[in-house]
C-alpha cells in the first residue's frame, strides 16, 4: 500500500482543542468544586454550589446592604434569596455566564470578599440541569433560565414591586451528580457558620431562623454545649476581637485538638497558614505567660478553638478554599505568623492575667496532660517500636496510592485535591470481608484495613489502651492520626461491617474508639457507614440489589412472577464483580454525625455503659416500632 497511515499520536494543529468556559467547567468539574460525590460528605460538591450562590449574599450583606437571607431546599430544587443592591440589570446574563465577570474584581468594592475567583455562579450555572437568576434593582426585574450553562430564555427589564435583591433558583445535574441528596444538618452547620462569621446577620433556611449575636463565641458555646453542659468545658469561653481577627477557645474533656478556622467568612475545613500561625502563637503566649516551657501538645490537648481572619486578596491552595496558602495579611504587610501572634501575646495576655481563675483551671489543664503523657511515655514508645515492625509487613493494611496528606504535584493541582478527597479507607471484620473489598476497590484511591474480630470496647479507658493494644494502635498508626488530625491519611474512614448482629456490634466498638480518643473525625464529618445490599432480586431480563425491606418488596413487584431473591448474610458472600457495583460510582455512605447537644461521653455511657437494663428496654421499645413498620409494608 502506497497511502501512508495516519499517525494517531501526531501532535498537530488538529490536537488543540478550545473549550468554552461552560464545556470546561461540564468537563473537569473537579477543578472547580472540588469531588462531586452524593451528598453523603460535607465537602460533596452539591454543597459547594450552595455555598457559593450563598457567598455572594454574605458579600452583599458585609458591604452593608441586607440584613436577611432566605434559602429554601426542597427535594432537589435550591432557591437563594437576598436583599442586597441586586445585580446591575444590564450584566444579569454575564455575572452568571461570563468567565472573569463580576465586581470582585474591583478591589475597592469588594476589599475582603469571600469569593475572588468571578468563577462560583459560572459553576453552579453550568453544572445545574436548570439556573434561573432574577435581580430586583430600583423598581425593576431582569430574569434569566439557563439548562447547563446555555441561555434558554431571558426576559425584557419590567417593573416590580418587590425590595432590591438577587433571587437564585437551580437544580444540580444528575448526570453530573449520580443520586445525590441533601443532608440538612450539613446544610444547617454551613448556615450556622455564615451567622456565626457575621453577627446580627439572619439567614432563614427551609422556614427555620439562624441568627448570631456573639459571632464565634456563639460558636464554641454551641460546639461544647456550653451553655446546657457547663461542666463539659474547663473554663468560661475566652473570646477575643481585633481589627481583622476574632478569636475564641476553651479546653474540654475529650482528646486531640478541635480548631474550626475562617478566612474572609470561608471555612477553611483543612486549615493553613492562619491556623498553623494560631496553633503556634498560642503556644508561645502560653509558655510566655506561665514563664514555663510545657510541651506544644500538652499545652494545645483537648483544645477546642475558632478563629476567623480577613485579608486582602487572600490565596487558597485549591479552587474550594478549603486551605489558605496566602503568608501575608496585606501587600507588605506583617506575615500571618507575626499578625496572630502579636493580636495573642496582647489580647490573651491581657485577658489572662484580668482572670486568674481562668488562668488557674487553664494551668491544671495543661498539667494534668503532661501527667498523662509521661504516664504512657514508655508503653507508647514501646508500641511504636512494635508498629514500626509490623508497618513493613502489615498485613491489615491493604494501601492506596493517594491519600489526604500527600504533596500536590507542580502541574494538575485542582484535579490532584478532587481526587484527594476521594481517598477512603474500609475498615471491614475478617478476612472473607476484606478479601472482597481488596479485589474490587479502586487502588488509586480505597485502601482496606482488615480486623481480626471484635475490637476492644475502650468506653472509660485511657489513651493507653490504645498503645497498649496492638489492633488500635496499628489503626491508629494506618490513619497517622497519633500527632493530630493534620497528618489524616484518608479523608473518609469507611466502617464496611455485616448487617447482623455482630458486625452491627463491631460498628458501634470502632465508633466508641473514634469517639474516645479521636473525636474530631467525627466532629470533622470523617466517619462513614458503608451501606451494602440486603437483597438482590433477580429474573432472567433484571438484577435489582435492595438495601432495605422496603426496597425487596418493591423489586418483587416491579419484576412479578417469582423472582429469585437471596439474602446476603455477610459481606463476605457477595463476590468481588458485584461488590465493585456498591464501592464505586454508586456508592452508598450513611455518614456518623453527631447532633447538636448531644455529649459525646454521655452517648458513650448510654450505649457503651454498665446500664444494660436501660439499653435492653430502649432496644424492645424500637425494635417493635421496626418490626410493625416492615408488617405494614409486605401487608401493602
């Protein structure tokens, strides 16, 4: 053959494609907001579109134009309502379709804003199956639908009667956003958050009123339970407020470090250099005062902080501003170190030294965890000496290759920390379970962690335990979670037991040693449960896996006749190709939160307790409510 073949790897003019802004945005979403995901985590990118039709409102409101929000979510249908100035009725259509349009790039209009990026309500446009903006501006409307990014339909300026404000109505994109659902006590702690940030702000959320009047001293009282549960914290709510800077913290009774950072009202959920500089000037200030050189982790243990700053022009690590990468507080300015530590060597000194009682339970406090520490100083070095050993031939560990703490490459950052997020680690009982997990789990991302059977209960028992125990302490070990959160290998920590009585029981032994000595995973929205199929139902043309009662008795209709139905006992019987189909793209989380009031020893003492009499009776109780509700629907 004369005619010369075609090189398919030819780098020519024909290899360059140009996206527009909305195929762009369709495309690589993930460098936008983040993991996509179902609604199951926090940092789900549905919530992210939220928060950034949210952000715009809160900008308003900073720059002193309404005091009033009104958000309402029903099924999948998001409206966002605000009594700003409203949208310049001429650049409606652009401000929600025109990359690197909007006023943030006026730093004189908008000096310490949430979003700089003119990018958010460009994302949520083009990642929603239907967006329709409306501003109401001096007497006048302007309205606009768009399906995916493109213009359906605009209408003329006309009159109104309604009060200055942007109105934002849009649905997520399933295809995009594969059986999402919102989760209201996410949606209600990113609310909180906004009042919290902005005092005297209001935000009415589905009918129900949020509204600050302390700021981030409302906010710790809330997290402690301080005001129903005085005896849970140390000492009174230290609460401190300077130009650009707010800070509020107290110690509690549970371990670890509890830090819930702010940068120009965005939380920073992983932190950065604003809560690495507090974590550090706290410290200084504190050996300072105490004229005493006590060790960083005694001095920070069950510390429980917020801290909120505002810089100009801030720079985030990621498209999602979850971190803050940005050193200075303002061009040629203090470094962010300098700034919080000089607002706390005076401010807390200050405050220290007027309340000598505080500063008295404050010492105690910091004692009491040097004794600890020294108390299982040799049992700890020992255990590590054991999972340094053990960390080469781990057997329990089955790796992935990219987790939460790892390095972000010089190119392709955005689509490294999507992809970051997704890292998940399977906590599974034995090794039928975790053999399953490990063939069909995605090696980039899912890691497995096998149990050898039912873990310690540690309710009541000291962190020693956890040294002491060489199970916990190689999970400890496998999570690298023993310095603090900041060295979190995974973002979700999957439990992947059976739905029987034993691995129900196993469920609730690892959550009790998360919740002992590790709340914060919790707290942070780490811990998840895996949800697998109870049923499948099948016919020769249909395979229907069900996860509840109600599930196989709508698959048995739907299919007639007699269809096969098995029950799968134990994870271990569902073979490797079908466990790929519930760890996947599907997968379904039910994640562990803890509600608002609730104590996490109480909870412990309730469940993990001596009282078994109380359990026992609460346990008949419910499980005739589940019993009749399942009569119910196979007499339907």
């Amino acid at each position: 053959m004369a005619e010369t073949k075609k090189n398919l790897f030819e780098y020519t003019e024909e290899s360059i494609k140009s996206l527009d802004w909305k195929e762009h945005i369709r495309l690589r979403p993930g460098m936008y907001i983040g993991k996509l995901g179902d609604g199951s985590s926090p940092d789900d990118g549905i919530y992210v579109l939220v928060k950034e039709v949210i952000d715009n409102c809160i900008d308003e409101y900073t720059m002193g134009h309404g005091k009033t929000v009104e958000i309402a979510i029903k099924d999948k249908t998001v409206t966002v309502r605000d009594y700003g100035r409203g949208i310049p009725l001429g650049k409606v259509v652009d401000v929600v379709s025109k990359i690197n349009t909007g006023a943030k790039y006026d730093s004189k209009v908008f000096q310490k804003s949430v979003g700089l990026n003119g990018v958010g309500t460009k994302a949520v446009n083009a990642l929603s199956n239907f967006f329709k903006v409306a501003s109401h501006r001096d007497g006048k409307i302007k309205e606009a639908e768009f399906s995916k990014g493109i213009l359906i339909k605009e209408q003329k300026e006309g009159k109104t009667d309604a009060e200055n404000g942007t109105l934002v109505t849009f649905i997520p994109d399933e295809s995009i956003f594969k059986n999402f659902h919102f989760i209201p006590e996410f949606l209600e702690k990113q609310i909180w958050n906004y009042c919290f940030l902005n005092a005297g702000l209001r935000i009415i959320f589905n009918g129900k009123s949020f509204v600050s009047k302390n700021g981030l001293l409302d906010l710790l009282t809330r997290e402690t339970n301080a005001d129903t549960a005085p005896e849970g914290i140390r000492y009174p709510i230290i609460h401190l407020k300077g130009e650009d800077i707010e800070v509020a913290l107290t110690h509690n009774n549970d371990y670890g470090e509890d830090y819930h950072s702010f940068v120009n009202g965005q939380h920073t959920t992983q932190g950065g250099t604003h809560q690495a500089a507090f974590r550090e000037a706290y410290v200084k200030v504190i050996r300072d005062f105490f004229k005493k050189d006590y060790e960083a982790s005694d001095i920070r243990q069950s510390i429980v902080a917020a801290v909120s700053v505002r810089v100009v022009e801030p720079v985030f690590e990621s498209q999602t501003k979850t971190k803050l990468g940005s050193l200075n507080v303002d061009e040629g300015g203090p470094s962010m170190r300098q700034f919080v530590y000089e607002f706390l060597s005076k401010q807390l000194d200050n405050f220290l030294h007027k309340n000598p009682s505080v500063a008295d339970a404050l010492k105690k406090k910091i004692e009491q965890s040097e004794r600890e520490r020294k108390d299982m100083a040799g049992i700890k070095k020992l255990a590590n000496e054991r999972a340094k050993k053990a960390n080469l031939h781990n057997k329990k560990l089955r790796d992935c290759r990219v987790h939460l703490n790892d390095e972000p490459p010089a190119k392709g950052k955005q689509e490294f920390f999507a992809t970051q997020r997704n890292s998940t680690i399977f906590i599974t009982e034995g090794d039928s379970a975790s053999g399953s997990i490990t063939k069909a789990r995605d090696v980039e991302t899912q890691a497995v962690f096998s149990l050898r059977g039912k873990p310690l209960n540690c309710f009541g028992l000291t962190k020693k335990v956890v040294y002491e125990n060489e199970e916990l302490n190689l999970l400890q070990h496998a999570l690298n979670i023993e310095e603090g959160m900041e060295g979190l290998r995974f973002n979700r920590i999957v439990i992947a037991t059976d739905a029987d009585v034993d691995g129900m029981h196993i469920r609730l032994l690892i959550m009790t040693f998360f919740l002992q000595f590790f709340p914060d995973l919790v707290k942070n929205n780490h811990v998840y449960i895996l949800e697998t199929p109870l049923f499948r139902v099948r016919n020769k043309q249909e395979t229907i896996y069900c996860y509840s009662e109600q599930e196989k008795q709508r698959a048995m209709k739907k299919l007639g006749a007699k269809p096969e139905i098995t029950r799968f006992k134990g994870l271990g019987e569902i073979s490797p190709d079908e466990f790929g189909r519930f760890i996947g793209e599907d997968i379904r989380l039910q994640p562990v939160i803890i509600d608002h009031g609730d104590q996490i020893q109480h909870l412990l003492e309730y469940y993990m307790g001596k009282n078994t009499q109380e359990r026992q009776e609460f346990i008949i109780n419910n499980l005739k409510v589940e019993l009749d509700a399942a009569e119910e629907i196979a007499v339907a």
